[in-house]
C-alpha cells in the first residue's frame, strides 16, 4: 500500500479476491514494514514486469512538476494480503526518442509517462479473469485535454493493453463506469 492514494471503487473478483483502483501521487509504497518503500511498479508487463520511476531520472530537467497522480490499482486476498500494488498509465515508460511536455522540449519517454496524470474510476472482469479499468488522464501531446481511457491488465496486474479513447468532437472526455456485455448476432 501507499500514503498517498484515494480509491474509487472496490469490488470482489470472480476468485474471491478484491481489487481496488484510485489514483496516487506515491511512487513508492510505505516505508513501514513489510513494503519498506518498495518500488510502486508502472504498468508491469510479461515483457517488462518491473519498470518504476526513480527521483533522479525524471526530475532532471528543471522546473518540471513533480507529484503527478497515476491510476493505482491494489488487488488484496480475502483475508487483507497485498497481492499486487501497482501504478498504471497510458504512455509508455520506455518510449524511444524525446518528447514535448509543455513548455518543456526533449524530455524522455519515461518522464512523459510520469507527467501523464490522471485517476482510475471503475472496473469490470470479464468471464476468463481479465480486468478493465476506465478513468481518465492528461494528454500532454494533445494540448494537455483530459480523456477517458481505459486500460486492461491481467489478474496478476500484467497489462495487456492501453489506449486513449477519444471524443469525436475533440476537446475533453472523462470514462466514469464500465459494463461488460456478450454481443452476438
């Protein structure tokens, strides 16, 4: 768990665990025991299971803001044991080249990911156990609109994708509930 983080929304999944989702300024778990201010991992994946921010990569360049809010997603045991904690977000931290952020130029790909804020607001499992998140976040490359997003992790909080979804008229969007449906025919 982390300090600085408030949920959304808190549902039981389909074995029996519970998952909860928010949004958090830390990137970093507490410093009490066991965490001992572990690493909050950001979007982990099969191919990259252990990405995280560290101070000195992405405050580097001057008067960039810190304290940006990521989505936090905490999926707990029956009986209140931390099966995974982590921080997700729609840019990716290993992005390749530079970017624009703002007034700021040339800033990398993982300090893009840091400054892309925005917070969690529901969730629903599907029937095989995958889990989709929906909120919103700042497109800092569009101008710096909020929109609704979703994203879908695994139920051991592996992403299995993540995208922006867009308003057709442009301009803001936020994703505030989520529903699952079979459609056939």
């Amino acid at each position: 768990m982390n300090s600085d983080g408030e949920y959304f929304r808190i549902k039981q999944l389909q074995d029996g665990s519970f998952i909860t989702i928010g949004g958090t300024i830390s990137t970093r778990k507490r410093l009490e025991s066991p965490q001992n201010g572990t690493p909050l991992y950001y979007n982990p994946s099969a191919s990259n299971p252990n990405d995280y921010f560290k101070a000195g990569e992405i405050f580097n360049t001057a008067n960039l803001r810190a304290n940006a809010r990521h989505w936090d997603v905490m999926k707990f045991d029956a009986n209140g044991a931390c099966l995974f904690n982590n921080i997700y977000g729609i840019n990716d931290f290993n992005a390749s080249g530079t970017f624009n952020y703002l007034s700021h130029t040339n800033i990398i790909g993982k300090q893009l990911a840091y400054f892309t804020e925005g917070d969690a607001y529901d969730l629903v499992q599907d029937p095989i156990g995958n889990i989709a998140i929906v909120g919103n976040y700042t497109d800092y490359q569009d101008g710096g609109n909020r929109k609704a997003a979703i994203i879908k992790i695994d139920n051991t909080g592996k992403v299995l994708g993540r995208r922006f979804l867009n308003p057709l008229s442009g301009g803001v969007s936020v994703a505030r509930a989520v529903e699952f449906a079979n459609i056939s025919g």
